[in-house]
C-alpha cells in the first residue's frame, strides 16, 4: 500500500480533520506505543498502520 492510499483510507474511514488528528495524537499500543505518523515514518508498512488503526477503532474487517 502507497502512503497516499493509506492517507485517503484515513480520511475516509475518519474524516480529514479527526483522521489527520488520530494520525499524530492516538498512541497505537500494537505498534510500540507509537502514533500512526511515527510507526511510518520509523519504517513500518502503511498497510500494517492502517491495519492497527482499524483494529484500534473497531473498523468492520471488510474495510481493512
């Protein structure tokens, strides 16, 4: 998954605003205790991140 793919799943599944909030405020504790701009930018695939988020928040798997 591209970045840009990942960025446009967030802003769909959340919103632009809460989306691009949960991606440098929501500590993922999956992923280290990082945010999701923070697993990224450390290396980890944007498919993981996403995959996280959704777990975190209770996305219905068929949107993962």
């Amino acid at each position: 998954m591209r970045l840009t793919e990942f960025n446009e799943l967030v802003h769909g599944e959340f919103g632009r605003l809460y989306g691009d909030s949960l991606l440098v405020d929501h500590v993922l504790l999956s992923l280290g205790g990082r945010t999701a701009a923070q697993a990224i930018e450390d290396g980890h695939e944007p498919r993981e991140v996403w995959r996280a988020l959704c777990a975190e928040f209770d996305v219905p798997r068929s949107r993962w």
